[in-house]
C-alpha cells in the first residue's frame, strides 16, 4: 500500500520553493534553490526549474521519488 503524502497549506497560492521548505524536504532557501535549479524537483509530471513557481491545490511535486500533494487546510 502506497502512503500518499498530503500537506496542507495554510495560504494559497504558496510558492514552490516555500512549498518544499513548508513541508520539511529541505532544510532552508538555499537548498530549495538548489534542488529546483538542478531538476530534482517536479511539478505534475513535469520538471520545473522556477522556484517562485505559485502552487495551487491539486498540485502534486514528486521530490526524490516521493509524491506530495498540495492541499488547502481547513481554516
């Protein structure tokens, strides 16, 4: 059975780079540019490379090998 890895958010949209931060895959900033810059990072399927790319829910970001699902918190 696959877990699948929902994060909720408290705002939308959230930038990717914050998105990655957010959610613990990287420790700070830099590292979110980096991995973005260098194509370890994809968005629905897709290698995106834009750290300020705006996120919305139903978003999936696939991050060494794992799928994570953008999704809006209950406020």
């Amino acid at each position: 059975m696959t877990t699948r890895n929902i994060i909720s958010v408290t705002e939308l949209p959230i930038r990717l780079g914050q998105f990655l931060k957010y959610a613990n895959l990287v420790q700070d900033g830099f590292e979110a540019k980096i991995q973005i810059q260098h194509g370890e990072v994809c968005l629905n399927g897709q290698i995106e490379t834009q750290r300020g790319k705006q996120l919305a829910a139903g978003d999936v970001i696939t991050y060494q090998g794992e799928d994570y699902y953008v999704e809006t918190a209950d406020k």
